[in-house]
C-alpha cells in the first residue's frame, strides 16, 4: 500500500515587496533550518503568520528554525526596523550599548566599545504619538542572557561585534513593546539565547549618563521625585485610590513600579496624573451646579 503523502498548502497574499505565493514544499526545502524536523501543523502555523504579517519569506523577512521541541518563526532586523518606520505612530528610537566603565554602570549611544570599558548589554528607547498623548518604550537587556556560545566561547557575530548584536536585541524587544500588534508572533535572529530558546530578562542596573550627554532623561528618580509623585496622588484621591491611579500609570509606561523609573518617564507619568487630576476636578464640579450640598467624598 502506497504512503500516504503531506496534504499541499498554498497560500496566496500580498506584501509591500509585492504577491507571494508559498507553498508547505517551499517552506520544507528553502525556510526552515535548525536540528529537528518541523510537523505539518508547525508549517501551516509559519505559512499562515506570513500571510497575516505580509512577509515575504524568500527575500529573507522571515524564517523557521527548530531545535529540539522548540520552534520558532524569525524575522530579519531590516524588516523589523521597516515595519517600524511605516507606522504613521512611529517617532523615531535612540539606542546603544551598557557598559562598566571603572564602578559605574554607564549608558550610551552606538556601540562603540572603548578600551577601559567591560560591555554589559544593550538598550533602545521608542518613541510613538498615541491618540492622546506621546509615549515611548524602554528597554534593556544583558549580554550575558545572548550571547551564543561554542566551547566556552562566543560564537559567530557574538564574538567579532557582541556590541552591535545585543544593541539589535533591545532595538527588537523595544519596537514589538511599542507596536505589539505589528510584530505579534515575530522574533528576531539575535534575540535566541545561548541555548537556541527566546528570552525576555532585562538588565536593570542603575544608569549613569555620559558626561555632557544631553539625555539626562534616562537617569533614574531619586527620592524626593518619587514622594512629589506618590504625594500628588493621594492628596487628591486618597490613599487607597491613589496608589491604584499610580499603578495603572506605572503599567502604561511599561513600569511595575516606581523603583527603576527614568526621569523622562517620570515626566510622562506625572504629566498622565496632572492630567488626570484636572479631569476629574472638573467631574467634581458639575454636580454643585445642581445642588447646593458638593460632594468634597475622596475615594
């Protein structure tokens, strides 16, 4: 009895680079790399996240590997760094390189190692126009959680321009943050660990800035920011109500917290909160219009 052969898929579709059309042999033969061989379900899955993203696979926008159990659809950085630049909500990013220079941990633009300095990982800051306000997306991520190794040693790319290649991964990680619709489902090369799987940890060391650096915005709040914040607040909403205001704040700056916030995420944040205040100030005010009791009641 005759084997029974794979069912052929064909998907057509359009992307910026014009019509594709792919097929389950053409992933099979020419898309996928790694150790493991992929199942049918995982080629329907990549062909299929093609189509929704608009890729064109065969000019290297996108790939499958599998190592193991493990399989995954990457995107090439070009790709990533395009997709970002053709939304209308897009306002340009800054980024570069952690590195230890004597005692301090320092931050800075490009990826320039310098003779005195030990590299630590790599940042990227985006910058989006949202309906209502302006936003931006940190991110910061180690080396040591990247870098590929063989024998005891850092790998291709890794070894010759580790700066360049974990710059890449917080500009990738930064961008899917700020446009997570955009980039659902898609990773970039540089952003596999050591062994072969995706991974999310991020360096969170206190940054010093670079002298005469004009990005003064990336230094953590000290003490007093902090209270000015968490005072304005609950003075005007109450314990309770306050410290809920100030975690939903946190979390639309990509913060679970007040500990690692940056002064120009500070600025956002209380810039949302001031904003807010006003809002519902003007709530308050509307019902005296009506009655001559006011409610003064906080939450």
């Amino acid at each position: 009895m005759a084997e029974k052969k794979s069912e052929i898929m064909v998907v057509d579709y359009d992307t910026a680079l014009g019509h594709i059309r792919l097929t389950t042999e053409d992933v099979k033969n020419y898309l996928v790399s790694g150790t493991s061989q992929v199942t049918d379900k995982e080629i329907k899955l990549f062909m299929e996240l093609c189509k929704y993203q608009k890729l064109n696979p065969f000019t290297g926008e996108a790939y499958a590997i599998k190592f193991g159990n493990e399989f995954q659809m990457v995107v090439g950085y070009e790709t990533y760094k395009r997709r970002a630049e053709e939304n209308p909500a897009y306002r340009g990013r800054k980024s570069g390189i952690v590195v230890l220079r004597g005692e301090n941990v320092v931050q800075k633009e490009g990826t320039c190692v310098y003779p005195s300095e030990t590299l630590l990982g790599g940042w990227c800051r985006v910058f989006v126009q949202r309906p209502e306000f302006k936003d931006e997306m940190y991110k910061e991520v180690g080396l040591s959680e990247y870098q590929k190794m063989k024998d005891g040693k850092p790998s291709a790319n890794w070894a010759t321009k580790p700066a360049t290649m974990i710059e890449k991964v917080a500009v990738s990680q930064a961008l899917r943050a700020a446009f997570p619709t955009d980039y659902q489902g898609l990773y970039t090369a540089e952003e596999f660990g050591q062994d072969g799987k995706l991974t999310e940890e991020f360096v969170n060391a206190e940054v010093v800035e670079e002298a005469g650096d004009s990005g003064a915005g990336s230094l953590i709040i000290n003490q007093e920011q902090r209270q000015e914040f968490l005072k304005l607040a609950t003075d005007f909403y109450g314990k309770k109500k306050g410290n809920a205001v100030i975690n939903y704040i946190c979390q639309q700056i990509g913060l679970e917290s007040t500990t690692n916030m940056t002064v120009s995420q500070f600025e956002r944040a209380m810039e949302m909160l001031e904003h807010g205040i006003e809002v519902d100030k003007k709530k308050m005010e509307q019902p005296t219009e009506k009655s001559e009791v006011p409610d003064t009641e906080k939450a």
